[in-house]
C-alpha cells in the first residue's frame, strides 16, 4: 500500500517499517520485500548484505522468488564473489517451483560451462522449461541449441519455431537469426523479402548483425530495392560498432566506388581495420590493393 501509493502517500519509509514488522514475525513474503527495498535502496540505504540477509530468511521458507534473487547474487558476484556452484543451487530449488528466470540461468550455467564443464543437454531442459512459460530469452537460446544441434538432434525447422517466438517478443538476436533462416530457406521457405524483414527489425533495435546483413540485401537487391547508398549506410552503422564483416563490406564499397566515392584510402583504413581482426579476406584484399 504504501510501497506503491495506494490510497495512501507513497512512503517507501514506512513500507520498510510494515515490512520489517511483519518479516521479523516471519512472514516470508514480508523478508523478500524487505531484501527487495534494501537491495534498491528504497526507503533505506543500499545494501546487498542485508538484501540476501533477508532473501535468505524468505528462501528457506521455500519463497522461490527470494531463493531467485539469492542465485542472481551469487551468478553475477552481487555483494560477494561470484559462486556458480551456490547459484545452482539455489536457481535450482526456484525453478523445480517453476520460475522461469531460475530455468534459464541453469540453462546458462550448463550451456556456459560455469561450472568448469557444458552439459547441453541439461541446458536444453532447463531453457525448454523456461521457453514454455514464454521466457524470451530461453526462447531464443533454445532456438539457437537447435539451429547448432546442441543439446538435441539439430533442426532449423525447430530453431524457426523458437526464434520466431522470440522474435514475436521483439527479441533482435531472435529477429536476426530467423532472418538467416530465411535467407538461406533453412527450416522454412526461403524469401529474401522476410529475411528483410526480421533484419530490419532487429537492426532498428541496434543489432549489429543485422545492420551488416541489411547493408548485404540492399547492396544485393534481395528482398528489397537494390540501393548502394543504403547498403553504405547500413555497413557504416555496424563496421563502427566493430562488425568485421561491416568492416570488410564497407572497405569493399570504397575499393569499388559503390554508394560512395571511389577511395583507396578509405578502403584501406576498413580492410585494415576488419584485418586486425583476423578476417583472411580483408588480409588479401589489402595485398591487392
């Protein structure tokens, strides 16, 4: 109530003193509020300490949001050092209650190999669990253990399946790797007008990828209208980001004068650039320059 200005002056102040009251009564709900408020520094000073001092209390009262929030701490190293072993543990008793967010770092810690070893196959699991409650994220990871046959027999048919679901969410790495997939007709019927589609999509959301493959379809004339300049545009966007690919399409467009003006020495500063990164065409394209 008073937490979220219901009917009431919004006090975080007196939120703490209510929750406080109640969680010293035991009151499991009341502890991971509490861990809540001092973990943002709502209506008291921040503390991680005495966010998981009271995450604790609410977790082993079996609240699988607390036990969550202690896995988080221990995954990321919040108020402590990181303990992938502790974060198991606790994302693991969360997500047997069915928290999505737990499943899907287990998946991490399995896929990741945080524990000093992958376990694709627990990871597939435990993203599924997570991808059927509509979590966005182990949606897109269970698309890419498809796509890359981890975990599970490969399929583009399913990895078109998961993306797609992702990208309904407006997931960019989602939306960019179903546009792959309907670029090379992987999993679903080829049509270069779809994979614009997605690659627009996720490139208005910054995905570098995506602005990379979007300046190849506007440079090819796939999908969309061809136009050098857009391609240039796109391929500028993403090599300044660092994309090799970019970098090396962008060296091209100036070796060649397409979309801008023919220059030498601007291909040569992004085949150098692309180069540094070890990309084999951009070293060639240097020595023929």
């Amino acid at each position: 109530m008073y937490k979220d200005g219901d009917w009431v002056r919004q006090s975080y102040s007196k939120s703490l003193a209510w929750y406080k009251n109640a969680a010293e009564q035991g009151h499991s709900d009341a502890q991971y509020a509490l861990g809540l408020m001092f973990e943002n520094g709502k209506g008291t000073w921040r503390s991680y300490k005495e966010a998981a001092r009271w995450y604790r209390m609410a977790a082993e009262k079996e609240n699988m949001e607390a036990q969550y929030k202690l896995g988080v701490f221990s995954y990321t190293g919040k108020g402590g050092p990181k303990d992938y072993d502790d974060a198991e543990m606790w994302f693991e008793l969360s997500a047997y209650q069915g928290h999505a967010g737990a499943c899907n770092y287990l998946g991490d810690i399995y896929s990741l190999g945080e524990l000093g070893y992958t376990l694709y196959k627990k990871a597939f699991w435990w993203y599924k669990k997570a991808a059927e409650q509509g979590h966005v994220e182990s949606q897109y990871k269970l698309g890419l253990l498809y796509d890359e046959g981890k975990g599970v027999s490969q399929s583009y048919v399913e990895a078109a399946k998961w993306y797609g679901l992702a990208a309904e969410q407006g997931c960019a790495k989602a939306q960019f790797k179903l546009g792959e997939l309907y670029s090379f007709g992987e999993g679903v019927v080829q049509s270069h007008s779809e994979a614009f589609k997605f690659y627009k999509l996720a490139s208005s959301q910054g995905n570098v990828d995506a602005q990379n493959s979007l300046g190849v379809a506007y440079y090819m004339g796939e999908g969309v209208q061809q136009s050098y300049w857009e391609a240039v545009k796109y391929f500028r966007l993403a090599a300044e980001k660092g994309n090799v690919y970019a970098q090396y399409n962008l060296g091209l467009a100036y070796h060649y004068g397409k979309g801008v003006e023919q220059s030498d020495y601007y291909a040569r500063i992004w085949y150098t650039k692309a180069a540094g990164q070890g990309f084999e065409e951009a070293k060639k394209a240097l020595k023929e320059l």
